[in-house]
C-alpha cells in the first residue's frame, strides 16, 4: 500500500468486509447497510443486513472497511503549519473554522495529502458523534474496524477526467445516492436529479481544470439514475461518457484499490478523534519519564558503589599498613586481618601465653567448668572456628539451677557458655563454649 502521508494511518486489510453506510439523513428510516465481502481485488456481489444482524451475518473478529457516505464528508483545501503531533491535532479545527457552518466542536477533521506543491493540504470533516455510532455498531457485533474511508473516493479515479458513481437503495429512490470524484483526494455529492446536479457539475468545472472525460459506475438498482445523472452531465461539460458500469467499490478493488494507479483514499481515522498521536507517541511522555527514572537510578548505584569501593580500598589500605609496621618482615599481603591474627597468636605463643580461643585452652577451661558432672558424661567435642561444640550423655547437665551455675562458672573463666534448648536424636544435650568479648 502506498502510504502518502505519514499521518494518515491508512492500513487496508487484504481480505475483509467492507460496509457501506447509509447516509445519516436515513439514520432513522434505513436501519441496514450494504455488506460488500472482498479479498485482494476481488469483491463479492454486495448484500444487505440490518445494523442488528451484523454479530450474526458475519464471522467473529472480521475486519471491516467503513465506506461513509459520500454526502457526510466534505473536502477542503488549506495551508497546514508545519506542525507535529498534539500542536497540529488543536490547529486543524482552526483551519476549517470559517469553511463550515455547523459547530466545529461537533467536526472530526482528518488530514489527507499534499494538495499543491507548498504546505495545502487536503481535510476531510465529518460529524464526530456520527463517526462514533458507525463504529459502535460494528464493534458491538464482535468485529474489528480496520479502516474508515469516505465511499466517494473508493472509486476509480483518472487524472484527466472525473468519475460518477451512483449506488442505490433496493429500488428506494429515497436512498439512491451519487456523487463525483474529481480528484485524487475530492469529491462532490450529487442529487439524484439531472437538472440539480448539472449545475452542481457546471459550477465545479469553473473552479477547476475541466475534466475531458466521464467515467461512470454503479450499482444496478441505481443504474437507471446514473444513466439518466450521467448522460446529462457528459453533456452539459461536453465531454464523452464512459460507462464503465458496476460497483464503484468493486471497480476500484479490481484497479488494485489502495495500492493501485487510483491511490488510497482519505483515511478518516487519521487524526482519529482529533489526535495525529500515533500509538506510540501517546506514551511517548511516559516512557521518556520511565527512561529518564531508570537513568537516574544507574547514575545513582553507580555512584554509591563508587563511594563504597573508595572506602574499602581506604580501610585495605590501613589494615595493610598496621600489618606491616607492626610486622615489618611481612612482605607479601594477601589477607591483612588473617595475617594480623596469627601473627599476634606466634608473638603471645613465644612468649609463654596461649590464645584463649586455641582448642587446648578452651578444652581445658571446659573440664574446670563441668568438673562437678562424671568423667562419662562428656559424649564429644567439636571445634571449629573458634567455637568449641560439646555434647553430653543423656541426662546429664539438663536441669536449669545446674546449667545456670555452668554459665556463671564459664564467665568467670573469661567465656560464654550457651545451651541449646534440645537434645537432639539420641538424647544428647549439647552447648557452646566461646571466649567472652569484651563489651
């Protein structure tokens, strides 16, 4: 599909149902539309349904193209500041202010394509609340709305020339319609009537280059209509009619539709709502403040961990130099507390004085605490770093009067002496001897 504008947010389903809707004037006397079902460039004869039937007339989840009839859309041209996003969204009610009657907080205005080589642009304006209904209808049945586009441009289209399509209402003249396509991104619609719409065609061929040929298309319960509109057109502009007959929707599918020579027609959901914000830039805000909030915290982290990584180079950097100064022969230093400890452990062993934290010290400091209990109760002894584990046989050292004057004894000694409050399998109670910290 050729994408025109960067805006325009025309995505045209390869296969799908297309739904022409009757004019809003009949709102009230035609509750049906017109089901055309296509895939690629073919489309299938065109069928009609009431509003309510459309859950049941089709499958599920279908994707649907909303053909709006051509007299609830009007065209304008006018220049477009180069603006983005939410500015041009507020600007665009603006540019149509003084070209339209009814009240502009009641208009979608949709942008379409270049009109000229400067900054003109064509609009297309519909009523807002009638764009919402339509497509209420169709999401309330189950399926997807995948693109909305006035009917009146979904018709073949030669550059030189104008095209005039009529379809029509079973036989209902009230719901015959016709309209001309005179330009790539234009359209006028016509009344049903020769005379009317002769002077409607007249009046377009003065404010414009003239076509030199009539092309003309419709359905065939409004055939008779577009023949008797047609012929009275051709010549009143004096120009050869061309009845190329059929669907005008068909017609322009099989021209490759919005991919062929003809172009796509206006999206009407461009600027949906008013909004040129695409998806994405509709959190663009949010996902910038996200990023930023993400950055910020990296920063952060990054500089904590800077500031702790300096402090404890700093505190290596003491513990290595109170290493060294007091063992000046220590020439190699892999763990400055280790090497600390057990330098101060040889000192105080050659001296004469033992570590009260070394298993011979503290297994002799735990016979002189349990002296009172029987040479077979002690079960075990565990020691590891420090902590010496003693296990006793079943029944001995539980009452808590005997336990208590353990731990008195063992402080006295320069220890911490703790008991575990269970025994475990084979009924042995355990405790912890340690040496006592100074607080």
């Amino acid at each position: 599909m050729k994408q025109n504008d960067p805006h325009s947010r025309f995505h045209w389903p390869r296969e799908g149902v297309a739904i022409r809707v009757p004019p809003r004037r009949l709102a009230g006397h035609a509750p049906s539309c017109e089901l055309i079902a296509f895939s690629g460039r073919r489309a299938e004869p065109s069928r009609r349904v009431s509003w309510d039937a459309l859950a049941t007339s089709l499958p599920r989840g279908t994707r649907v193209v909303l053909l709006v009839s051509a007299e609830d859309v009007s065209f304008t041209a006018a220049d477009v500041p180069a603006l983005s996003g939410l500015r041009l969204r507020e600007a665009l009610p603006n540019l149509v202010e003084d070209r339209t009657v009814g009240e502009i907080g009641s208009l979608h205005v949709a942008l379409g394509q270049s009109a000229s080589a400067g900054r003109e642009r064509t609009l297309a304006m519909v009523d807002r609340a009638w764009l919402a209904i339509i497509q209420v209808h169709v999401v309330r049945a189950g399926h997807r709305v995948a693109a909305i586009v006035p009917e009146s441009l979904a018709v073949p289209f030669a550059a030189d020339g104008w095209s005039l399509a009529c379809v029509g209402g079973d036989g209902d003249r009230e719901g015959t319609r016709c309209w001309l396509r005179t330009g790539s991104q234009q359209s006028m619609a016509l009344p049903d009537d020769a005379g009317s719409a002769v002077v409607i065609a007249e009046a377009l061929a003065r404010q414009r280059t003239p076509p030199t040929r009539l092309a003309c298309y419709a359905t065939p319960s409004a055939a008779a209509v577009a023949a008797t509109v047609g012929t009275a057109l051709a010549s009143a502009l004096d120009v050869s009619l061309a009845a190329d007959g059929g669907d005008p929707f068909a017609a322009w599918l099989a021209g490759d539709g919005p991919d062929g020579g003809y172009g796509p027609p206006l999206s009407l959901l461009a600027f949906d709502g008013g909004s040129g914000l695409s998806r994405w830039s509709k959190w663009r805000l949010a996902a910038a403040l996200a990023v930023l909030i993400v950055a910020v915290q990296i920063v952060g982290m990054q500089w904590q961990w800077a500031g702790l990584r300096r402090e404890a180079d700093a505190l290596r950097r003491d513990s290595t130099g109170i290493l060294t100064t007091t063992f000046p022969e220590t020439h190699v230093v892999l763990d400055a507390p280790l090497q600390m400890a057990r330098g101060l452990a040889t000192l105080r062993a050659s001296s004469g004085r033992s570590d009260p934290g070394d298993f011979t010290m503290m297994m002799a400091a735990a016979a002189r605490i349990f002296a009172p209990l029987p040479s077979n109760a002690l079960r075990g002894a565990d020691f590891e770093a420090h902590a010496l584990k003693l296990r006793f046989a079943p029944g001995m050292a539980t009452a808590a009067d005997e336990r208590e004057r353990f731990v008195a004894q063992a402080a006295q000694e320069g220890y911490t002496l703790a008991f575990d409050a269970t025994a475990n399998a084979a009924g042995e109670s355990s405790a912890s001897l340690q040496v006592r910290r100074a607080a």
